[in-house]
C-alpha cells in the first residue's frame, strides 16, 4: 500500500469548534482503548526515572485537545512527581479546546506554536512527546519536526503514530462504519493510516535528521513509536 498524500479534514477544512471537538474526543478514544497510550507511556517511563529529582518538564507537540497531557497527570510513571507540561499546537482552533480542556490543571501550559520550528531553546524540556501528528506531515516536515523535538528534549523524546498496513486500514474502515459518529473521523481515520508510514519509511526519516542513536519499535495494535535520547 502505497502512502497517501490527499489532506484530512482536520488539516484542509475550518470546522465548527463543536464538531472538531467530537472528532477529537473519538481520536481520544482510539488512543486510549487502541494502543496509542500504552505505546508512549512504555517508553516515557524509562525516561521519567532519568530525571533527577525536582520538577519533570515535558512538551506535548501538536497537542490537540491536550487529552494525553491531562492523562500524564494521573499516570502511575508521573504519581508523586512535579511536573510541568507546555502544550503546542499549530491550529489555533484546537488551542482553543485545548485551553479550555486543560483550564482546571495549572500545571498544564498551552501556546500556539509549529512543531517544525519551535520557539524553544535547546535542552528547555526533558522529555518531548508527539502523539497521532507525523502522518498529517510530509517527508521533509517530518524530518523538521523530529528534529526539533530532538533538539529541545535534554532526556528523550517519543513519537507515536499509525503504521501503515493493509489491515490496519480495513480496521479503520470497520471503525468508520460501525463505532465512528462524526463524519470527520469516519472520512479521516482510514486516511489517517494511508497517510502514515511504515516502520522502515520512519527509520529513513530518522536517518535524514541525522539522529544518532533513535530507534523505531512496534507496538500492537498498527502502532509505531519513534525514540530518541536527546
């Protein structure tokens, strides 16, 4: 299967605030029941036990609807830790949900901001996250945005994504068909797997940044991490 280059509704279309809301909220659920979240807390973990006492700064890229930072809050890898997160996004409608989201957390920042050119000194975080964001890049932007985080994460950093596969398509399609109640999900998942990227695929865009040392890794179901060790 080839890699789809046509845009998500999410990225080609200004929605109503209530209807990006939904679709978010079912991304959300896809993350949280379909491996999203347990691919990133798998690695983040090792990486949080680096931090050497005092506050834990992490950076959420591309945040969406901030649900995953607001979920580090609770998470066990974080329970007893000061933690700092500073959520950026490029679409100023979902910093909008995002703050809104987020407005009973003071330890959750949000600020609108590119992940290909972030506005952040080197070593300003100690971990850097992005979660469902890279399929909606192309090759070089990938590469920015790898970069970047890399560059701004002193201990590490973890992107996650879809991996593309035939049967992960069909199970989007499945998911559109059956569980799926915003038109924007049911258009944008199967998509979302034709835009993503295979296993390979993501370790040349870790080899064109020229990051020493990153690794990519598999996780059930179609999920892809990408690690670095800043």
């Amino acid at each position: 299967m080839k890699r789809e280059y046509a845009k998500e509704w999410l990225d080609e279309a200004e929605l109503e605030l209530p209807e990006l809301e939904r679709s978010l909220r079912e991304v959300w659920h896809v993350n949280r029941y379909l491996g999203g979240n347990p691919a990133l807390y798998a690695h983040m973990e090792k990486m949080v036990a680096k931090v050497d006492g005092g506050k834990v700064r992490v950076l959420d890229v591309a945040t969406g609807l901030a649900d995953i930072p607001v979920a580090l809050l609770n998470w066990r890898g974080l329970r007893g830790r000061h933690v700092s997160i500073s959520c950026v996004d490029i679409h100023p409608q979902m910093i909008a949900l995002a703050a809104k989201r987020t407005s009973g957390y003071p330890e959750i920042e949000v600020s609108e901001a590119d992940g290909t050119a972030l506005p952040y000194d080197d070593n300003s975080f100690h971990i850097a996250i992005c979660n469902l964001a890279l399929h909606h890049l192309d090759e070089q932007q990938s590469v920015k945005l790898l970069s970047e985080m890399n560059r701004v994460a002193s201990i590490g950093w973890i992107v996650t994504d879809l991996e593309r596969r035939r049967l992960a398509y069909w199970s989007a399609k499945l998911l559109a068909g059956l569980v799926w109640r915003s038109p924007v999900t049911r258009h944008d998942g199967p998509l979302s797997v034709r835009r993503s990227y295979t296993a390979s695929e993501a370790r040349e865009l870790l080899r064109q940044a020229g990051i020493a040392g990153a690794s990519v890794h598999k996780h059930f179901p179609f999920r892809l991490a990408l690690v670095g060790h800043g």
